[in-house]
C-alpha cells in the first residue's frame, strides 16, 4: 500500500491478526492489535513477549497471525525485535519488524531493553499496549497502573486503599532517546489512530507506539464500555492524544473543556472504593498535566478549586520534555 | 596458513570471523572482553561482514541473538559467568527452538565470594539447558572448536546451540602460537548458514508458541533425541576437520596411555595439559597410569567412558567446581556413566575460584588414584590444594 490512509475509511479490512482469538468480550488490546496489524499489513513481522497477546494468539499448534510471528520471554522486546530486523536485512527481507507487549513488559521488566534499542536506534517499531497493570496474571499492579487503581498487589485495605503513586511517565523515557518518532494513541480516535500507525510504519529508525487499550477483568469495567472508557480518558486527562515527530512535541487532538475525573473513574470498579480526597489528588495531579500539555488555551474549570495550575516541571526544562 | 601468538579469547575471535558470522550481539563482562573488542575491530576495519549489536545487558545479547537466528543467519556471542546467570533465562529458550548459536563461555567463578577467576561453577549450572558444551585444552583448540561447533550446531541432525567454555586468565589471557586458517579451506569446511527455517513474510510461521501439556512432553523427548543424535556427529565432524586441517581432537572424549592404564584420572580444560604431563612421569617411574579429557559435557560420553574405563582399576575425576553436596558435576556425571563398570570413582576438587592447579595437586590426585586402584580405602573426594586440613 504506497498511498497514505487518512482516515478509517481508508483501512484496508484484509486482517493480519484474525478472529478466533481467546481475548475477553471487549478487549481493547485486541481492538488495537487488529487495527495495527490491518495497518502494517501482510510484510511484516511481529514479536510478542509474555502478555495477555501471546496467550490468546498463540496457543500450539494455532496462531492468530497471519505474519510471521515469534516470542521468548517477557522482558526482551526491544532486544528480540533488534536481532530480527538485523536477520531480515542481511536476508535482503524488507519487512516492518514490529514488537507488541504490555504495559508490564515495556514500563517495568522490559523498560532496559526498551532503552537499548531505542538507544542504537534500531528500525524497528516498538508498539506497547497500556491496559495499566499485569492483566494476564491476574490484575497486579505495574509502573502504568494509575493512582488510587485497586490491583491484587494494591488491594482496597483497612489501612492503604489502592495504588498510592501515580503513573509512570513512561513516554518521557522514550522522548529522552530521541526517537525518529513516539506517539500515544487511543482506539477512541481512530482516524488519529490510523494516521499515527501509518506514520510509523512508513519511517525508519526507532519508532514507539503508546495505545491506551482498557482492560474489561481488569478496570472492571462493562464490556460494552471499552471505547467511551478510552474516549473519557482523553477528556479528562487521564490519556492524551501528542507525537513527537523529528524532535517536535504536539498534541494532535485537543478536547474542547476538561471533564471532571470522576467521569471517567465511575465507569470502573477499579476506582469503586477511592474517596473524596484521593479523588482530589487525582484531580490535582491531571490538572497540572493537562496545563503541561494544552497551555492554558483548553478550558479546565473543574480545576478552579486548585489555587492555580503549578507546571510538573521548571519551565525552562520543558521544552526538553515530551510530557 | 598464517601462524600467530594470541591469546583464546583473540584465537576465538579469529574463529567467528572466519566462520563467517552475521551477527554478533555482544556485552563485555572480564575475562571475555577481548573477544568482542577484537570482533568489533574487525568489523570496522572491514576484514569482516557482521552486524555487531552491542546489546544493554547479557539478557538482551542472548535475545538478539535468538532474534538473528531465528531470523535465519549465523549468530555468535560470547559471555562469562555473571554474565551468563543473567542469560539464564534467555539459554533456555535456544535449544527448544532449535537454533544454533554459538557462544563461547569463558569460565569464571560465579556468584558471592566473588572473583573474575577461572571456576566451572557458571557453565555447569547450565548443562541441563539443552546447549551442547565443550572444553577446550589450548588457544588452538578453542579457534577449532568454534568452527567445529558451527558445524556440529548446524547439522539438521542436531538443529542444537554449542557453549564452548574455556578457562578465564589461563586460555582467555594468556598468548600461544596459534595457526589460522585460509578463509577459503574454512569456507569449504563450513559453507554458508541455509537455515531450515526463518521469520519471512513470504513463509509466515509461528515460533516458539505456548504449548499445552498434551504437547510439550514430546517436544522435550524431540530435544533429548537431538543431543543424543549429535554423539554421532560430533565424531564426523572431528574427523572432517582432521581430514581439512590435520588436526583432530577426539570426539566426546580423548584418551592418553589408556590402553594398558591402571589408574587414571580424567580431566577437562587446561588442567589435561598438566595431567599429560604427570601421567610421562609416572610412566617414566614404570607406573600404569592413563588420562581421559572430557571435552563435552553435554552430551555426556557415558558409552565412551565405560569402553575407555575396561581394565581400568580406579579412576580419579577432577572437577573445577563444586556441587555442594559433597561432590563435583563431573565426578557426579561420571560415577553415574560407570555405576555397571568394576571401577573405583573418586572426585577431586581443585582449582576453585581461580587457585593455580599445580604439578603437586595433580601428583596427589595420581597418588589418591593409585593408592584406590591397589584397593587401598581413599577419601571419595578430596579438596587440593585446600588451606587447613580436610574434614
């Protein structure tokens, strides 16, 4: 495919990742792997460490994929994906040689071989799918979990009710190895969605992929919900929707008024038991970010109750910052 | 035929290279540094054609390394100790899915008590991963090896990864006159990587997927039928590289003044060297003694040593490490290979954590063995050159 697709409508509907799989009802992991992979197409070679992808994909003697398809381990993407694309290219084979795995597998265990590969910036694309906490071993929590978020590791207690740090800003991490090009998406924007992954498929050197994918067991959340989940998070700030392109920072969709948080956190169990005060925390938290990330011009008044929005960081730093 | 005085770690360099690797993931960790700096010194200086990965941790090196191979070209890495605890991991996951790497393991002693000194405690943690493993005596022996180890690795009866171990500081640092190959005799021993099977877009295929039990077990017998299958193979090899080279190194194992022995001992690594050389004086003093070089672990020559054991009255087995359970691996591997055969077994333990095995402690070890072959009651394993007396 040489033209550019645009938009939804451009979306080819040959599908690289096929039915059959074993995801929940309402998988948003499996809403975005299908869609990627429609995207990157038939030449193209995936890697997939230990996560709820490889489980559901890949049970012998079946596979979901239509590509070629390999995993190990579980903190090894951006090493494995490097040795690949080496193979393919003294094999003459010009594929897109992609990597799928967890938020677990990228912002924890695998966060070393991340940098690795983003630091020889290998041509290879990094894609990681952010359904906040170890989902395929049963909801613990990880690095990406948000604050207050019940997980099994961060159970609702008579003394500590759920997480107690806020997420990890992992897409920080990234833009600090200057990749050729990072980008957050949401299955909630999908003409954002297809223009992103297209973006990224046509570049060369280390690109990265941060897709949002909510998580039906996990957010116990309805399985009907999953795309007004992902929708909510961006107008609230819970999800912002940027890419970092040659070095550039922007955001590519700017909601028009923030929405209190508690929209989007009263669709979800996982947040069921957070009281008033870890709600404002929470809140406190998103309004500082969301002032880093649309300025001033994006209306925030359920903000007004904090005296005024503070930057997470100095000012003169943030020019070096992809927050 | 050039002919130069290098170190191992330089002569297994010159090895990769002239087996034409493509691509060298690599992490440094002493006393395996040398390998990959001069790797990468060839490979800017253009004398040789290979990606060099310069991988964030050993984990990494071993998984780019599963990624190139099962991508379809040659891959070499080379890591030590704690460097290969931290592959740990990863090793597991290489002979399963039939590739055939090939890594050279300089040993050195692994874990608290710590030391960058040659101890077998690293590779032998490893030796029920599914790798075949060998030990290598020389600098000339460990050049050999990495090409005989592709070989071997890459035969389609095998389809197996080969850990070539050799003694840190003692091999890896230490200059020996050297023969090197003409690229084009080597190109004719080892000709160009066709690999069975590779991640193409043009063949899709799933590798190393979830297996459930009704398949695993019959996946596992398949990996122990293939380092079984390679026993066989490993000798064709050394006798194909005897016929391109004029050198050749015996198979499973090699045997010195066996054939009339009372008593012997059997060794591996450098330690063969000095035991050739106590093995002339007790000749020389009119006494039957013999020596056995282990030079793979994996597969363990059990047929071999009971043939090699016949008339045998005792022999002594030397390990580098210990298994703290009174014992050494090897002494372990072997009283197991001989518990049909009317041989005393006794274990001696030397060299840890890189102490000098001298002429004396293998005297003592001859001695121990001799007095255990006229029926004379021995210590089953007995620490030398340990400070203090034993238990």
């Amino acid at each position: 495919m040489n033209e550019e697709m645009s938009t939804i409508k451009d979306m080819p509907t040959n599908d690289m990742f096929t039915s059959g799989h074993g995801a929940c009802a309402g998988c948003g992991m499996a809403i975005a792997v299908k869609n990627i992979m429609r995207i990157l197409g038939e030449n193209t070679t995936v890697y997939v460490p230990a996560s709820c992808l490889i489980v559901i994909s890949a049970m012998y003697p079946t596979s979901n994929f239509r590509t070629p398809y390999l995993y190990t381990a579980f903190e090894n993407t951006g090493a494995v994906i490097s040795g690949m694309k080496a193979a393919q290219r003294r094999r003459g084979i010009s594929s897109t040689v992609v990597g799928l795995a967890g938020d677990g597998g990228t912002f924890d265990i695998g966060l070393q071989a991340l940098s690795g590969a983003a630091e020889r910036n290998e041509d290879v694309l990094y894609v990681c799918l952010d359904n906040e906490g170890y989902m395929n071993t049963g909801i613990q929590r990880s690095g990406a979990t948000p604050f207050g978020a019940w997980t099994t590791t961060s159970p609702v207690g008579k003394v500590v009710a759920g997480k107690r740090e806020f997420k990890k800003d992992l897409m920080a991490i990234v833009a600090a190895h200057d990749p050729v090009y990072a980008a957050s998406l949401s299955i909630a924007h999908f003409n954002d969605f297809v223009k992103k992954v297209e973006k990224a498929k046509n570049k060369k050197g280390f690109r990265f992929l941060h897709v949002m994918t909510p998580c039906v067991p996990g957010w116990r959340s309805d399985t009907s919900m999953t795309v007004e989940i992902s929708r909510l998070a961006v107008e609230t700030g819970m999800w912002t929707l940027y890419e970092l392109e040659d070095g550039e920072a922007r955001t590519t969709y700017r909601p028009r008024t923030m929405l209190p948080v508690t929209d989007y956190l009263k669709l979800q169990g996982r947040f069921r038991h957070m009281g008033n005060d870890d709600i404002a925390k929470l809140q406190e938290w998103l309004c500082r970010k969301w002032y880093l990330h649309y300025g001033s011009e994006v209306e925030q008044p359920v903000c007004a109750v904090f005296e005024k929005p503070r930057p997470m960081r100095q000012s003169e730093e943030d020019h070096l910052h992809f927050v | 035929m050039k002919v130069k005085v290098i170190s191992a770690d330089h002569a297994v360099a010159y090895g990769a290279k002239l087996a034409r690797t493509e691509v060298v993931p690599a992490f440094p960790i002493t006393p395996q540094t040398l390998i990959v700096e001069q790797l990468a010194e060839f490979i800017n200086d253009g004398e040789m054609d290979a990606d060099f990965i310069t991988a964030e941790s050993e984990h990494s090196a071993m998984s780019i390394g599963i990624g190139a191979s099962a991508g379809g070209v040659r891959v070499f890495t080379a890591t030590s100790s704690q460097g290969l605890a931290l592959m740990h991991e990863m090793i597991y996951a290489v002979p399963q899915n039939r590739l055939p790497i090939v890594m050279v393991n300089v040993n050195r002693s692994l874990g608290a008590g710590a030391g960058i000194w040659v101890e077998y405690n690293d590779s032998m943690a490893e030796r029920d991963s599914g790798w075949l493993q060998m030990y290598v005596e020389d600098n000339q022996e460990a050049l050999d090896a990495i090409l005989m180890a592709f070989r071997l690795a890459e035969d389609r009866r095998v389809m197996l990864p080969v850990m070539v171990c050799l003694d840190g500081f003692i091999l890896s640092h230490t200059v020996e006159k050297v023969e090197i190959m003409e690229q084009e005799e080597v190109d004719r021993f080892l000709p160009k990587y066709e690999p069975l099977h590779k991640l193409d877009p043009a063949e899709p295929m799933l590798i190393n997927p979830i297996v459930p039990p009704e398949y695993a077990m019959e996946m596992r017998y398949q990996l122990d039928r293939a380092v079984d299958h390679s026993r066989d193979v490993i000798k064709e090899v050394d006798a194909e590289f005897a016929k391109a080279f004029g050198r050749s190194y015996g198979g499973l194992i090699d045997t010195y003044q066996m054939e009339d022995a009372e008593f012997a001992m059997l060794t591996l690594g450098t330690a063969t060297g000095l035991a050739r050389g106590i093995v002339d004086e007790l000749r020389k003093d009119g006494k039957k003694a013999g020596l056995i070089k282990l030079r793979f672990m994996r597969p363990f020559p059990f047929k071999e040593l009971c043939q090699a054991t016949k008339g045998l009255k005792a022999l002594g087995v030397f390990d580098r490490s210990a298994s703290f359970n009174g014992g050494g691996p090897v002494h372990t591997e072997v009283a197991a290979a001989l518990c049909n055969v009317p041989v005393m077994v006794t274990g001696h333990i030397a060299g840890i954590g890189g102490r000098d095995v001298t002429p004396d402690h293998m005297r003592q070890m001859y001695d121990v063995v001799e007095r255990a072959s006229k029926g004379e009651k021995v210590r089953q394993v007995t620490w030398h050159g340990l400070r203090g007396k034993m238990e």
